[in-house]
C-alpha cells in the first residue's frame, strides 16, 4: 500500500498528528491480534475527535473477517476494505479525502499475493516476498481459510520480477512467506514448484540470501531438502512450525502428521544439512491437551534442541472446529505452560550462545541501532529479521546493507554482541 500511494503522489508521515489519512491494516487471526487492532483503532479515532478533518480507513485481515460488524458499530470509519482490494487503496484514500464514505469488501480468493512484497524501509536490505495466499490444510484451531480463502500460489515470473525489482533498489536478501510456503505451485502447476523457484531466485547474480518461512512438516520433499543444502544462496535456515508432538493432539489439530514422521523428517534435514537452523513454533493448552501432553512436548523440544522455538496459548476462534471441543483449557493454565516451555528453551538458547564466542559469522548490516550506543544491528544466516535475536555489532561508520565478518564475544540473552572482523565480505 506505501507503494501504491507514493506512486500516486501521498506523502507518508509516522507522525499521526500531521496526517489527513489514518490507514490501520490489520491482523485478525487471534484473539490478542483482534485486541491490539481495535485498540489501535480507537487510539486514532481519539485523534479523529480532536480533529475532524483527519479520516480512517480500516482494512487487513480484521477488516476482512468482520466487514458488517465493525462498519455498523464504529461510524467514525470513513472506509473500511478487504484484502484483495489493496491495490485500490489510492482511489479509497481519494474518495475519503472528497468527503465520501467507502466499504468495500469481496471474496479474499480475488488476491494471490501480488503487490504484496514488504520492505520495512526504503534502506532495509531485506524483504519479505509473498509467494502464495490463503490455505488448504484446515487446522482445526485455525481460521486463516476462513479469512484468506483457498491457497493461491503467485506466478513464478511475478516473483522473480518482484525479487528482481527489490535486488535493484538494494536489497541483498529475500524472505519468502505464505501460510504454507511448502505448497507453493500445486495448485497453478499441479506440483510442487518451491525447489524449482529457490532455484531461479538464486540466479539473480545481486541476490545474496534467500530464507524459506512458514513451511509445513507434511509438506516436504526430498527435491526440497537438497535445494535447501546444496544452493549456496538459500540460507541453511528451516522454519517449521510443529505446533504439537503428542500424536493425540496433532490428530485433533489436523496436523496431518505423527510424532515419527516429525522426528523422520527432523533427523533427515540435519543430516543433509549439517549447519541447519531450525525454529519452530507451538502451542500450549490446546482442548484435550493433559499434564502428560504437556510433559512430552517439554521432552521433545529438551531431546530437539532447536536453534529457535517460539510458543503461544491455544486460542478460542469462533468459526473453527476446535472452537466446540471439548476440554477448553484455563487462561491460567496455558500461561503457566507457555512460561515452563520457554524457560525451557531459554536454557537451550544460552548454552548455544555460550559456544558462539569465539567463532566469526558473515552478518548482514540491517540498521544503525536507535540506542545511540555506536553498535549496528545485524543478523548471520541463522537469524531471520523479526523474529529472531539479533547480532549488535560494535562500528565506527554506516554499514547497512553490507556483509561483515564478525567474531562474537559475548551474548545478552537472545542477542550475540560481535566485532567486525573482515568488512565489505561482498
């Protein structure tokens, strides 16, 4: 949408006191997410009250799952659209600006990801690429169909132009997203494409990494594992998310996996990838789940080891299946167990990082940090932007966007503090 908008002439300003337009995008998927996003909305229908020049449009996936609801109960909106209508964000922000009133909402399946690539800024070296759109694995706790419809894989030729697009105003590295990046290509091609395409992004000669989010343990191909290993710019960086590893719980989450295939395919991506990183993601308190569910995932993720784990409490969403199960947990309850299972990993964390010193990485510079306190905030390989620790790197001058070499010599909790070694690496 900043694309869009810029292209036709708006200024964007992150001050909210100088804007004419407020545009809120959305998350709608759980119930924290839904709470930020109304209380967002109301923090800038308070500036609306103070001055009633300034209009709102509200969109996003919020936006999309309850369209009737918020456009009758809120009539401080001036527009409120869907997500396959981002690319008419420009017409709606003139529209609101005459004094007209605009809802726009229709079916998500209209839009497959174009026009979705994000930058965070127009310095940023990395950016995220959606390659597909929706999702057809019906997790019994999850309302992604709902909101985003069917899985819709983007052309292939549109994501290397957009990758190629990126490459050219500076950016050394890509991260591909979907709900289910794994899928990519089976419903436009009738197979599996990612190793295909992992492949063609690589020979875009600017490009230097390329990271895979969002994969699905059921999904994986051993054409997909070699790619990862032997493509020297696919970075040997793996996201999984598992959710669960009690058979019991996957069958009811409709995982469409079981704890052996799980450790099968676990075993098989660090044999073929020796310097693997791996994340993953679970979730605690989910209907039905007992102390001794909940004691084998502690067991599984101390046997694991993962490099990068994050964890979230069950939460309720009308309109999935597990919303009607038996078994709801207690707020109380999914807390504690999120607060042991990350403790848990927070061990496993730094006594990685305790090993880390000493050893030098190839980091990619993202940005000066906001600290003033001369360090610059990068990443190796084994970091994605976001969601991972980062690595501060003590400089004297601006290196965004290049590649350093940097020995690590201490670590503060999630986050490794390293010196330039080796400087403009490529």
């Amino acid at each position: 949408m900043e694309v869009l908008l810029l292209k036709r002439g708006y200024k964007i300003t992150e001050d909210r006191s100088h804007a004419d337009v407020l545009i809120l995008n959305t998350c709608g998927f759980i119930q924290p997410a839904k709470e930020e996003s109304i209380e967002e909305l109301f923090n800038l229908i308070a500036l609306k009250n103070q001055d009633r020049k300034k209009k709102i449009i509200l969109c996003g996936c919020l936006a999309q799952r309850y369209p009737e609801e918020l456009w009758s109960k809120i009539p401080e909106l001036d527009a409120l659209f869907g997500i396959s209508e981002i690319d008419e964000v420009d017409s709606v922000c003139s529209s609101v600006l005459k004094g007209e009133k605009i809802f726009k909402v229709s079916s998500p399946e209209k839009n497959n990801g174009v026009g979705t690539t994000k930058r965070t800024t127009q310095k940023c070296p990395y950016a995220y690429i959606k390659i597909a759109d929706g999702c057809d694995n019906r997790c019994s706790y999850c309302a992604i169909p709902s909101i985003r419809g069917r899985f819709r894989s983007k052309r292939t030729e549109d994501i290397l132009d957009e990758a190629r697009q990126l490459v050219e105003k500076g950016v050394k590295e890509v991260d591909l997203v979907a709900q289910d990046t794994t899928q990519y290509g089976i419903d436009l091609y009738g197979e599996k494409r990612l190793p295909q395409l992992l492949s063609s992004l690589s020979q875009i000669s600017k490009l230097k990494w390329i990271r895979l989010l969002y994969t699905h343990p059921a999904h994986f191909s051993d054409e997909l594992i070699d790619q990862i290993a032997e493509n020297p710019k696919v970075c040997k960086y793996v996201d999984l998310p598992l959710q669960h590893i009690s058979d019991g719980i996957l069958s009811r989450m409709n995982r469409k996996v079981t704890r052996k295939k799980v450790e099968q395919l676990i075993f098989k991506l660090r044999d073929k990838i020796p310097d693997l990183t791996l994340r993953t993601s679970f979730i605690v308190g989910f209907p039905g789940e007992k102390k001794k569910h909940f004691e084998e995932l502690l067991e599984f993720v101390e046997d694991v080891r993962f490099d990068k784990l994050g964890t979230f409490p069950y939460s309720r969403e009308e309109g999935t299946k597990a919303y009607n199960f038996k078994g709801q947990r207690s707020s109380k309850l999914k807390q504690e167990r999120l607060d042991q299972l990350m403790l848990t990993q927070q061990s496993i964390v730094l006594e990685e990082n305790e090993t880390k010193i000493g050893k030098t990485f190839t980091v990619l510079i993202d940005a000066k940090s906001e600290e003033g306190n001369g360090y610059f905030l990068g990443r190796s390989s084994a970091e994605a932007p976001e969601v991972d620790g980062v690595i501060l790197v003590k400089g004297d001058h601006d290196k965004i966007g290049e590649f350093v070499e940097v020995k690590i010599v201490d670590y503060c909790d999630y986050d490794l503090l390293g010196e330039i070694a080796i400087s403009n690496f490529s």
